[in-house]
C-alpha cells in the first residue's frame, strides 16, 4: 500500500491503514469489506468520498439523487477516489408536520455526526428541497472537509391550459380562485398537481431554486449546476464531473474554509437580489455563515443587497420557470451581469479551484426575456428591507414582490411615501386564522394590517411557513388580493406576497409582537425602515407586566423529543435559528 504521491495525508488512513493500532485497523477493514470492497482498495491510499443522500422515497423533491448518484460514483471512481454512500436526515418542506422547519437542525447534526466520525476524505452534499441546502452546508462548514453540493435540479415546468404552472406560487392562486368561487375542490387540486409535472424540486424561484444558485453562488457547486432541470441528460453529466471534481479537491485540500468566506457570502446576498429568491435566504445564509464562523448580519442584506435589481423573471415575482431560467444562462449570466458592473467580489474562491470571476465573466444571457440585461431590470432595487420597531427588533420585506396593486394602495401617498398606518387584527397561530379568517365580525378592510404571531422557531417550533395570509373572501370578491402581513413566522419562498416576516425576537419569547392587540395602530415606514404599534410607551410597559404576570405569551407543549430538546437552544431567525451554543465547535480540519 502506497500513497497517493499527489494526495495529502487523508484522514481515512487513520481508519484503514494506521500501523500504531493494528486491531482496529482490521476491525474497520473486515466490515467495509463485506459488501464488495477490496483491501487493496480500502489500503490503496485514494480518497474516500462520501455521498451524503438526501433522496428517499420520503423526500420527493430530492428522490432523483438515487439515480444521480451512480454517475457520482463513476466520476469519483474516475478521479481515483472510493465512493462510500450514506443516508442524511430526511427533510421533506411539503410533507413533514408541523413543518419542515424543525428538521434543518436535526438533518445538521446528523450530518455533522456522520462526517466527524467516518472515513470521509471528501463528501458530495445531495441538495434539493429548501432546508436540504442550508443542512448540508451548515455541516460541511462545520466539520471543514473538502465538500462540493450537487443540486438535484428542478422540475420540469408546468402547465396547465397553456400557462405554465409554478409549484407553489400556484397554490395561492388556486386558493384565491377557489375562495371566489372560480374552481370548485377537483378544480384545485388538478391545477395545483399540474404544477408537479416530473421529478426534482419546486420549479418556481422558491426556496430551493434560491438555496442552490446560493450555494453556486458562494462557490460550492460547479458553475451552471444549479439551474440544470432534474430529468435532463445535462444533471446527469454534470453529476459525473462534480464526483470526478471533489477527489481533485481532496487533493488539493481545498475546504469550506477557502471557499465559504464573507466576500463569498457578499456575492450570495447579491446574487438572491437580482434572482428575487426567497425570504429564507437570510435566515439560512445567516446559519451557514455563523457555522463557518464569518460574520454576517441582517443588516449586510439591507447594505448589499438592497440596491441591487432583480434581473430573474422567474414567478413568483416573474413570469417564468426553471427550465427557462436554464435556458437563459442561470446562475452564471446573472453573476456575469453583476461582474459588469461590479458588483460581484471576483476574487472569491470556488469549488472549481477558481475563482468566481474567472468561472462566470464570459457567461452570457441566452434569452432576455428570462434573465433581463442589468440596464433593463424587472425593477430597480430589489433587495429585502430590514425594518425595526416597538413590534420587534428585525424583521424583513421582500421589495421585488411588492404588486403595483399593493404599491399603490398602500405606497403612493403623496404626502407620506413608502410609509402606511392601519388597524391590527391580529392571529395566535396558523389555526386561529384559518378559523376566523372569513368571519365578518372581524371587521377586516383594506385598511387592516393582518398579523400572525406565535409562529416563531421557539413558539411552533422551527418556526411555520405562514405569514403570508389571504385577506378574507369577501374582499377577495371585491376584488382585493392583498393585505399587509407581519409576523414572526417565515413564509414559503413560492409565495408573492410582500410580506414583513421572519420578526425577531418572536412573540413567544416576549418580543413587542406579543403585545399587540386586535385594533392597535401601527405604522409601517419603509423609508426610514420602521414598524411601530402607536402606543405610549407607559401603555406597553402596563401591557408587557400584565403579560409577564400571565406567565408569557402562551405556546403548545413540544409534541416530540427534538422538538424540546431543540426549544431549549435555538436562535431568532435573525440570527439564522441556529442551536445557540453549537456553532463554536472545534472543527475537523482547522481554516
Ligand atoms: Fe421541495 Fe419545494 S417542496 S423544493
Ligand atoms: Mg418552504
């Protein structure tokens, strides 16, 4: 058994050729034996790669790395390395109850667990599926070993009478056709599955189509990658070249560390304006960077990424889908038109021992409908807005969604631009809404601020998707679309709503959200970046003693172990919803 003379000292030779303690060495050699491999390969010194598999009959949106995986293999096989396939946590962002939120996490954790304490060289990270992104990431910050994320595509568009139909985004407009009466229960569910027309992710610019040109966009997947729709030959080739490429980065020692730096992660804030991605950008973005140990706060989204315009005219706050934005050039053409305009840190290191500059500055945009030249944005400063107030210490708003409806409701007084006040009904959680949504007594009318509390990742734990709240069909009728929302939940990246979400610190953990009542006054200024309830502030500080006297803002009994166990560390989402506490660990391989 000789070394590979190009290959560094490999951690897995500790496992499979350590000469200082023979009898484990033996004992881990007889059991990777057992199905098929070789001494020779276990002891030939090449790099072993772990496939982390996020596929699984459970997770739909991420099944097709089952298949993908064998042309892994036959690029790390390629390459000279030894693939070893294991299964990751299932998070599956439609399927699990309460939600999906709770299972970043835990998929995080089990990852960590696995990489740490395995001989794994090298790890191709499967993503897909909102949270299978930032999981994987998160640990592969973590443990610092060479990593490289390999999307599992898109789905194929939808359509359905001659419109394509987006995942998700068409939800909510099946919900408003059915409330109004246009489509009857059959009616929805047909138009809501002719949204899913073959396998890979929601082909809308939610959060799995914005999770992973982030991680292109930060440099951990091949340039183009992200964007490849799911059944095309293109993700199978590509899916053989990332296999061949992470065992050149195992030998060139090339780690998260080198890659996931705060320039990197300034070019990803940049990249998810001019995408229009989803609202849980921050709040994932925030979490891998806090792993990585770089600095990132809220407020480098307002300075970075604000300004920036939305060039992507994907739905939800476009017109197209994934298969478009494919053929239109992907990630690569949007970082291209940055580049020429500087707004892209070039220098920053990516996976492909490049940097993004060299990968992405001849890209070109193959079709402008779809991806938009810089000079002729969808709209001009499409980045979120952090606003803060007596209701919470951050919250955000996602600008490019922002309807000409909704701007010129409540955006366009002349005498007080950008800013509106209304009337609070507020909602204790998603059922309470849904149960008094249509109720008439509520009194709800276009001048109402709709609220959603206790939603937060402490409150329903791993906080729901929920903020986003159709007004009451009665308006609907009247032809009314859109209310304001606020609250301290999240809401999905498919849907269009401007909504003011993701409120830190959460009502159930006594932030001002908690003391707001059905009938309050607030005032939103997107100007100076303010939300306030207009209450004295001797009135809140009553509010807030009576609340502490009933012992809080009231929340359900944890229904699982993880669900306490994580209740009893996790973050805001300002902060990325992390387990307070584990971010700090020592890691594998040191920067
Ligand atoms: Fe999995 Fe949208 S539900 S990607
Ligand atoms: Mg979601």
């Amino acid at each position: 058994m000789t070394d590979d003379p190009a290959t560094p000292k490999l951690r897995s030779r500790a496992w499979f050729d350590n000469p200082d303690n023979i009898d484990m060495t033996a004992l881990y050699l007889e059991r990777y034996l057992n199905y098929g491999l070789s001494l020779e390969e276990l002891r030939s010194g090449k790099p072993i790669i772990g496939i982390a598999q996020t596929g699984s009959d459970l997770s739909p949106c991420n099944r097709h790395h089952l298949v993908l995986a064998d042309r892994v293999r036959e690029g790390i096989r390629d390459a000279g390395g030894i693939a070893i396939e294991f299964p990751v946590h299932p998070i599956q962002e439609t399927g699990k109850r309460p939600t999906a939120g709770l299972d970043r996490n835990l998929s995080y954790l089990g990852l960590v667990e696995v990489l740490f304490g395995y001989p794994i060289d090298g790890v191709v990270l499967t993503t897909g599926c909102d949270k299978t992104t930032p999981a994987a990431l998160m640990a592969a910050a973590t443990v610092n070993i060479p990593a490289i994320a390999l999307s599992v595509g898109p789905m194929l568009n939808g359509w359905h009478r001659g419109e394509r139909t987006g995942s998700g985004t068409i939800v909510w407009k099946a919900r408003e056709l059915l409330a109004a009466g246009e489509i009857d229960d059959e009616g929805f569910i047909q138009l809501v599955a002719s949204s899913a027309p073959s396998t890979g992710y929601c082909n809308t610019m939610g959060t799995a189509t914005t999770m992973n040109s982030l991680a292109e966009a930060l440099g951990m997947s091949l340039p183009g990658s992200a964007a490849i729709p799911a059944p095309y030959r293109d993700r199978q080739e590509v899916s053989w070249r990332t296999g061949k490429r992470i065992v050149e980065m195992v030998r060139e020692d090339l780690k998260p560390s080198d890659i996931m730096t705060r320039a990197a992660f300034l070019n990803a804030i940049r990249v998810n304006s001019a995408i229009g991605g989803s609202t849980n950008a921050p709040l994932h973005l925030a979490a891998i960077a806090r792993h990585m140990g770089v600095e990132l706060s809220l407020d480098d989204w307002q300075e970075h990424g604000h300004h920036i315009p939305l060039l992507v005219n994907l739905q939800p706050a476009g017109e197209y889908l994934g298969e478009d934005y494919y053929h239109a050039g992907g990630v690569p053409a949007v970082a291209a038109e940055l580049i020429k305009h500087d707004l892209l840190d070039t220098e920053a290191m990516t996976c492909t021992g490049r940097t993004i500059g060299e990968n992405c500055r001849d890209a070109r945009i193959e079709d402008e409908r779809v991806i938009r030249p810089y000079d002729q944005p969808l709209k001009q400063d499409a980045g979120f807005i952090v606003l803060r107030g007596n209701l919470f210490d951050a919250a955000i708003m996602k600008t490019s969604v922002i309807s000409p409806e909704f701007r010129e409701h409540y955006l366009s007084n002349p005498d007080d631009p950008n800013a509106f006040e209304g009337e609070a009904v507020v909602f204790d959680g998603p059922e309470d809404y849904h149960a008094r949504i249509d109720d008439p007594a509520l009194g709800i009318t276009v001048n109402t601020l709709l609220f959603m509390r206790g939603t937060g990742p402490f409150g329903y734990p791993g906080a729901a998707e929920v903020v986003n709240m159709r007004p009451p069909a009665y308006l609907i009728r009247e032809g009314i679309h859109a209310l304001p929302c606020i609250g301290d939940g999240r809401q999905s990246g498919t849907s269009g709503s401007a909504s003011i979400l993701n409120a830190s610190p959460e009502a159930a953990v006594g932030g001002g959200l908690a003391l707001l009542k059905t009938g309050d006054r607030v005032r939103i200024d997107l100007n100076r970046g303010t939300a306030d309830m207009l209450i004295s502030d001797a009135e809140l500080a009553e509010r807030r003693a009576a609340l502490e006297a009933a012992g809080g803002y009231p929340y359900p009994p944890s229904q699982t172990p993880w669900q306490e166990i994580q209740r009893a560390t996790i973050g805001q989402i300002a902060s990325g919803a992390i387990l307070e506490g584990a971010e700090t660990f020592q890691r594998i391989a040191q920067t």
